[in-house]
C-alpha cells in the first residue's frame, strides 16, 4: 500500500537521508560524485529543507510503500501562473518500478487541480531515465536549459510540463 503523508520540521533528517540514498543511486552514472555532493549539500541541507516546509506555497510528503520510507515528493504551487513546479520526487532504489512514481504523480496532479492550477512543470536531467515515467505519465518536453548552479557545475535538463 502507498501513503502520503505530509512532512513537517521534525522529518527533516528523514528527508536528508532519503535523498543522499535515492540520489547516490539515480545519479551516480550521470553526475561526478563531486556534483552530487555539491547539490545535495545546497539543495538538501537543514535550513533549506526547513524554510521549505515552512512556506505557504512548498509541500513535501514522504511516501511510504507497506509502512516504510520510500522516498519523497516535493512540490511548489503557484510557482509561476497558474502553475505547480515539481521540484522532488525520489525514491529509494529497491522501489522503484512499482508503480510509486506513478501514484506520487497522480496525488500531484490532484492536489494541483485542487489548487486551481492549469500545469504541472518539472526540469529532469537530460541523462536521467525518469524521464520515460514522466512521458509515460503525460508529460512533454517544452524546452531544455543549461543551469549554472555554482562552483562549476551546471544542471543540463529538458523542462518538461503536464496540462491539467
């Protein structure tokens, strides 16, 4: 069974956890280990995840398959007109391809609707074979960029969107 709940302050170090594993495993053939440390340092540390939690805006929930973490989801709404950005979603490697990815974006996109949103945007590593779920799921590909993140490093990703 797959559950949704969402995050609050006291879940931080479980998200932090959850995305050094997911990421060490879903980036480790496309990114140097420098970089994954980089991003993970600037986009997972305490204060970042904390400040996000705290908006209005930035939703996190944890999923849970059977109980157990599996991984997490991270969502903005109004992040441009009418729009939901989503920022994260990862799991833990032993489950993906269960069906979780798809059932995280279908919760998504009902709490978008909810919201009053018209789209869903996301920005996926151009290398990173979640992008096949996200077509699967309905996504496309509207543009692609390169993203200078600091220290040398750049994100080279399609920005890919869903229309509700």
């Amino acid at each position: 069974m797959i559950e949704f709940s969402r995050a609050a302050e006291q879940d931080v170090e479980l998200i932090r956890e959850l995305a050094q594993e997911s990421w060490q495993s879903a980036y480790r053939e496309i990114l140097t280990e420098d970089q994954i440390d980089y991003m993970l340092a600037q986009m997972y540390s305490v204060s970042e995840i904390t400040q996000q939690i705290r908006s209005v805006y930035y939703h996190y929930y944890i999923i849970k398959y059977n109980g157990v973490p599996a991984g997490f989801l991270g969502f903005e709404f109004h992040y441009e007109k009418r729009t939901t950005k989503l920022h994260r979603l990862y799991l833990l490697n032993k489950f993906r391809r269960m069906g979780i990815g798809s059932a995280a974006l279908a919760f998504l996109t009902e709490h978008a609707k909810k919201a009053g949103e018209n789209s869903i945007i996301l920005n996926v590593n151009k290398n990173n074979p979640a992008k096949k779920m996200y077509e699967a799921y309905g996504f496309h590909v509207y543009d692609e960029g390169v993203f200078d993140i600091g220290s040398g490093f750049v994100m080279d990703d399609f920005l890919m969107r869903f229309d509700l």
